[in-house]
C-alpha cells in the first residue's frame, strides 16, 4: 500500500548524471524525460517508497509532471546556481559603486556602505568557488570510483559467468566419468558372466567324459 505526502516546495535534481522521470513511482514505469544536475522542479508528492512526483519548472518542459527517486533532490540552491547569482549581485554593486564615485549627489556614507556590501559579496563569492571547485573534484573522482566499480562489476560477472560453464563443464566431465567407471564395471562383471558360463560348460565336459 502506497501513502502519498502532499509538499509544494522547489527543490533541485542533486546527481552527477542524469536521472530519468518517470510516469509513475517505478523503475519499470516508461521515461518521460531525463533530467540533468541541478534542474529545478516543484515536489507535489512524497510516497513512501522513496519515489516523488514533481513538476518541470522550466517554461520548455511545459509544466511537464512525473515521478523521480526522491534521494536525488535537494531543496538547497545549488552551488553554480549561487555562484552565478553572486557574480551578478557583484557586477551589480560595482556598476552602483562605479556611478556613485563619478556623481556628486551620492553621500560619502552610501559610497561606503555600497564597498562594504561589494567587499561582503566578494568574499562569500570566492568562498563559494572555492567550494564549487571543490565539489566539482570530489564529483570527478566519484565518477572516477563510479567506472571504477562498474568495471569491476562487469569483471565480476564475467568470472563468475564462465565459473559456471566450467562448473558445468566440470560436472559433466564427473558424470561421464561416472558413467564410463559404471560401464567398466558392467562389462568387468557381464564378462565374469560369460567365463563363469564357459567354465562352467568345459568342466561339466570333463566330468561326462569320465563316464
């Protein structure tokens, strides 16, 4: 039994590669679409076996809706998202700053708290690149271990899929082996059979011709 969460809340796909929506809350359901990091959507619902169904916040989705494994958002802005937010912010200010200094209507107090605010924006700027850049080599190295670990479970398959045609191969040697002890030891006793018989008829001819 499924038990649907209603939310209304942005959140943001939070996945190295992209993920696949889907028309229900299911791996076999069909692809709808594939989403790529850091799309936003809209969270509708919540079930509680870890599906969510959201709606495509971007005007060319059309207001495109479906289902996506809710471990892969994220409701805090994303990184580049910030980033480039605060570029912006800090072009803006030193647009506003540039004007103030070359007009005379502007207070010595407003220019000072416009470099204050340029100086506070440009800080938390370069702590955020420094954390994207961070980010961006942890998530190339999860890649890296990512490949890594497919690869190595591809090796894994296929070892343990020639095991089992050795395996069988092997067992079937073993009951051929079987099979031929079973004959040797058929054809040792058909021909004990066959000499106890002859025998048996050569000292019954001795025996008569003592008479």
């Amino acid at each position: 039994h499924m038990v649907l969460q209603a939310r209304a809340e942005k959140a943001y796909v939070f996945n190295t590669s992209k993920i696949t929506l889907r028309t229900g809350p299911e791996v076999g359901k069909k692809i709808i679409a594939m989403l790529p990091q850091d799309e936003p959507v809209e969270v509708l619902q919540e079930d509680e076996s870890g599906w969510s169904l959201v709606r495509l916040l971007k005007s060319s989705w059309d207001n495109k809706e479906g289902w996506v494994l809710s471990r892969y958002l994220v409701t805090r802005l994303p990184l580049p998202i910030q980033v480039n937010a605060l570029t912006e912010e800090n072009s803006r200010l030193k647009t506003k700053l540039t004007n103030s200094e070359k007009g005379c209507g502007e207070s010595v107090l407003q220019r000072d708290k416009c470099q204050e605010k340029l100086q506070e924006t440009s800080k938390i700027l370069l702590d955020l690149r420094t954390s994207y850049e961070t980010l961006k080599t942890e998530s190339k190295g999860f890649l890296n271990l990512k490949e890594e670990h497919e690869t190595t479970l591809a090796d894994l398959e296929e070892i343990q899929k020639t095991n089992g045609i050795l395996q069988k191969e092997n067992d079937a040697m073993k009951a051929s082996e079987r099979n031929r002890w079973f004959l040797t030891g058929a054809l040792v006793l058909l021909f004990g059979f066959f000499f106890g018989l002859v025998m048996g008829k050569q000292q019954r001819k001795k025996k008569s011709s003592y008479y």
